[in-house]
C-alpha cells in the first residue's frame, strides 16, 4: 500500500501522520510525572502475552501500528523526570527532530559524494569539541563513532600504530609485548579493548585509587617502572574525567606529566565528565586535558543527545587516516572532482557509519554553548542539592565523603532494623540485599529507577546520576521518599 507502490501517496502520509501521532503522545507521556517511568513485565509474561514471531505473510498496517504502540507501551521512559538509571538520560525535542531527518536521509557517512552537509558538520563540530579541549585552532582529527566503548578502542589502536607502525601490516607477533594503564575505577572498555586488539586484558594494569576514586599518580609511575623493567612496553595510559561509579576526576595535570616523562600515549576517557568543558563553573575539573594525546568525549552523556552520540578526538592530524585507511577503490576514487580531505570513511574502522553528528550540531545550533552550560549546571546543582539532603539524614550513609565531583552521588540507605546494628559482617550480608530490593519494587511499581551495584570491598549501594534537564528539586524529593517508602520493612 505505501509507497513506492503505485498510487502508494496517500496511504504512506496517513500511514506516516499515525505514526507521528503515537510517537507525539509518547513524547508527551514521558514529561507527565503521573505516568510510570516503566510497565515492567518479566521476560516470559511478554513473550507469552503478545506474538512477537515473524510470519511468512504481511500483517496489516493497522496490525503494524499496533505493534508500534505495543512497543512504545514498554519501553523504559528515559526521557521521564525520575529516570535516574544511566548516564544517558532525557529526551531533547531538537535532538529527537534531528534524528528523525537523519532517519529519513538515510545516507552513510564515508564518503562527500554521499553525504555532503554531513561529512561538512562533522569537521566543524569534531573542530570546535577539540577547540574546547584545548588544542589550538582546534587542531587535529576526530571521528564519531557508536559509543564510548568504540571510542577508546579507536584511542588504543592508534597510540598503538604511533609507536609500532609495523603492527598494521605484521601484526601483534612483529612487536614486543605492550602494556596499558588505567585506574581500577575506570570503564571496563580499556580491557575490551585491548582483547579485542590482541593485546590481551593481563596487559591493562589497573593502578589504585584514592578514596574518592581518582588515580594515584605515584602508584602509575611505580607501574610503569616495574613494567619496563620486567622487559614490557608501555604505550598507553587512559586517565578517566568521570568515573562511571564515583564520577571522579583523575589528576591528569600530574599523568600528563608522568606520560610525557615516559613517552607514553595519554588518552583521557572523559565518555562521561567530557561534558564539563562546556561550563565554566565546572571545566577546571578537567584541567590538563588539552595535553592529551586523545580524548574520547560522548555528548551522548552529559549532554543529553539522543543515542548514539560519541567522538574520539585526536591531537596529531593524519594519524587516524595512517593507522586505518586500506584505498579501497570503489569508495576512495583518487580522482574525484572534489578536494578528497572530505572522504573520511577510510579514517573509520567501519565501512557503514551512522550519522550521529546532526543530532548533536543541530542541538548545538538551537541552544548555543550557554544553552548546554546552564543545562549542564542545572544537572550538576540537583547532584549537590540531594547530597545535602541525605548526607546528614537518618537512614542514610554516604559511600565517600565529601560533596561529589559530578553529578554521581553514591549512598547506602540504611533500613530501620539495620540501624542499631553493630557494623559486622552480618550486617555488610543485610545491606548488600537492601538496594536490589528497592530497585525492583521501583520497576514493578514503575515510579522510579535509579542504579545500584557494589564496588570493592563496598556492599550494593545506590549510584544515582542526573543528566536530564527536565528533573526538578522536587524530583529529588520524591525519589528519597520513594526509596524510604520501599525499603523501611527490610
């Protein structure tokens, strides 16, 4: 019935305006606090309770909008005001238009030739992220890739190639054994990373942290040292700005020193602190970044882009290229009519890359860098706002002290029968269930999610984030509320 069949116009925009109106009441629906930020169904009751299987024959469009608004019905609302689950959170209208119009231009990112205006928006925008980092003129290369995970791996692979070049042609058997470095609060990425890359997860040694989960620098350079004299090579050390956890800052003043010492790579993995650059009230917490070898950035956090939106950014231009390109003729024809500097896919590890810059350039156009800094700030006071109000309260103790660096504030909360307890093993086996349970009445309630996870020697404990603009003091409230309403009988 839709086009391109014959005759298929009317049918499609009718099709399409369904489409557009369920979408709009979902949108609607997930700024209303009166509705459930989740319907949450096991597994097996949905698989049970609606057929999912596909058919041999098509099913109609009235049985594929309802398919639609089944969908819809179940999913998490992460655009609602009390979703507190994840660093990406929110839903931002301009973003959600961009992704729309990216959908519908349906083009891939390798080429000019395909994709013009935006080949054009990601070298403005990768220019000015690395501006923001420090670089002069915005120097250097970047590239937007599907996550923050991706992202890192892409950092490994050229701090690689810069030191061993050969690795690209005679891979991991013509170089001596490598090493990286990262805190043992950083992103589980490094060490996929560096299997996926044939390095191999024995060679990420993991260097201690502070109580409040910043890198010990004297601990790195002990590290290092005991490498080089066991005959390894150390070429890489990824300092993370916002810890997913604790949202620490590592001291990169100090590892830029360390890593220039050495003549290492430095990477900074600031997936999710990146977004502090923007604000002048909070930039100074990623004070030495601009000495970093490469930054990994994902304005999918912090900024509240629509999903995917993540950027490696690199100081040395051509490097990138160098360390991926294969000329594949059919796509990078040296004789094109165009200046080929704007053919980026040979840059890229993937040949089919999304456009996830629009999203994030036509954002940027809407608010300017002031709209992102006030909606930055805003998130960063409600962090302080509920950690002024459970750090003294009853029920409630703090898994660090001291007000924290980003918008993560990480608490126990201490039901009343575990409150006179003695502070013994016993209790710590308590504690551990308390989280997990008040996390699930959450979901089957629907009220509210925040997350939860144990760290170290430390039991489950509640690790709440805020990156969505649309969340209120009086959410704040309604979460302590709500986190005592579900947990007092444990």
């Amino acid at each position: 019935d839709l086009l391109p069949a014959c005759s298929g116009e009317a049918a499609t925009l009718s099709f399409l305006q369904d489409v557009v109106d369920i979408l709009l009441q979902y949108v609607v629906k997930s700024f209303d606090r009166s509705t459930k930020v989740i319907d949450f169904h096991y597994p097996n009751e949905l698989l049970q309770e609606y057929n999912w299987e596909l058919a041999e024959q098509p099913q109609t469009l009235e049985e594929i909008l309802l398919n639609c608004r089944t969908t819809l019905k179940y999913a998490i609302k992460t655009g609602h005001p009390r979703y507190f689950n994840q660093l990406s959170t929110g839903l931002d209208m301009v973003g959600l238009a961009a992704d729309w119009l990216t959908s519908a231009a349906n083009t891939n990112m390798f080429t000019y030739e395909i994709a013009p205006v935006f080949v054009l928006l990601e070298y403005v925008t990768l220019r000015k992220m690395r501006e923001m980092v420090g670089w002069p003129g915005g120097c250097g290369d970047g590239i937007f890739s599907p996550g923050g995970a991706i992202s890192n791996m892409y950092a490994m692979l050229i701090a690689r190639f810069k030191m061993f070049p050969e690795v690209k042609e005679k891979g991991m058997a013509a170089i001596p054994r490598l090493v990286a470095f990262t805190s043992e609060h950083s992103h589980f990425s490094v060490k996929k990373g560096a299997a996926a890359l044939g390095i191999g997860t024995d060679s990420v040694i993991l260097i201690r942290c502070d109580e409040r989960g910043k890198m010990i620098p004297s601990d790195l350079e002990r590290r290092i040292l005991e490498a080089k004299q066991k005959g390894f090579v150390p070429f890489l050390v990824s300092a993370t700005a916002g810890t997913t956890v604790y949202g620490a800052f590592d001291p990169l003043i100090a590892i830029a020193d360390i890593c220039k010492k050495y003549k290492i790579w430095m990477h900074v993995d600031g997936a999710w602190g990146g977004g502090l650059l923007m604000s002048r009230k909070h930039k100074w917490k990623l004070n030495g970044v601009e000495r970093a070898n490469s930054v990994t950035w994902n304005p999918h956090k912090m900024m509240g882009v629509p999903l995917q939106c993540s950027a490696l950014l690199v100081r040395e231009e051509g490097l990138m290229q160098s360390c991926n390109q294969m000329h594949a003729s059919y796509l990078f024809q040296q004789d094109k009519h165009y200046d080929l500097s704007y053919d980026t896919g040979d840059k890229a590890l993937q040949c089919g890359r999304h456009v996830d810059v629009f999203k994030l350039w036509l954002m940027w156009r809407a608010k300017g860098t002031t709209g992102f800094e006030a909606q930055i700030d805003k998130c960063l006071e409600l962090a302080e706002y509920l950690y002024n109000k459970i750090k003294n309260r009853e029920g409630y103790e703090m898994v660090f002290d001291g007000k924290p660096q980003h918008t993560n504030v990480c608490f126990w909360y201490i039901p009343p029968s575990l409150r006179s307890m003695e502070d013994n093993e016993e209790r710590m086996s308590r504690l551990m269930k308390v989280a997990p349970v008040i996390k699930a009445r959450m979901m089957e309630y629907g009220t509210t999610m925040v997350s939860y996870q144990p760290l170290g020697d430390k039991v489950n404990f509640f690790r709440m984030v805020i990156s969505n603009p649309a969340a209120t003091h009086q959410d704040i409230d309604f979460l302590i509320d709500e986190i005592e309403r579900l947990g007092q009988d444990l």
